[in-house]
C-alpha cells in the first residue's frame, strides 16, 4: 500500500490520508500483510492533529 499524494496539508487532507490509510490498513490484513506502517502513519497523525488542537486552546 502506498500513500496517496495530497497537495491540501491542512485538515482536509490529513483527514483524506487517514481515511486512506484506515481502508489500506483493511486491504493488509485481509491479504495477510503486516499494516503496521500504516497504523503507525495514522497514529501519528493523529497525534499531531491533537496537539495542534490542544496548543490552540492554550494560546
């Protein structure tokens, strides 16, 4: 599974990419992959979506 290249690195497209990466991380373990790339992507993502919320409630 490769990423899909979004040129919108804002909201929408860190949402579209862990939306893809959910459906890829679907594909791995239904051929018998490892997904564990992917949910590593979406984890960090995730993560940074957090903190970037948190950091503006603090500001």
């Amino acid at each position: 599974p490769h990423k899909v290249p979004t040129h919108n690195s804002g909201p929408v497209g860190k949402h579209s990419q862990v939306l893809t990466d959910l459906a890829n991380m679907n594909l791995c373990v239904l051929n018998g992959d490892d997904p564990s790339d992917l949910d590593q992507s979406i984890r960090t993502t995730l993560k940074g979506e957090l903190f970037l919320k948190s950091a503006r409630i603090h500001i």
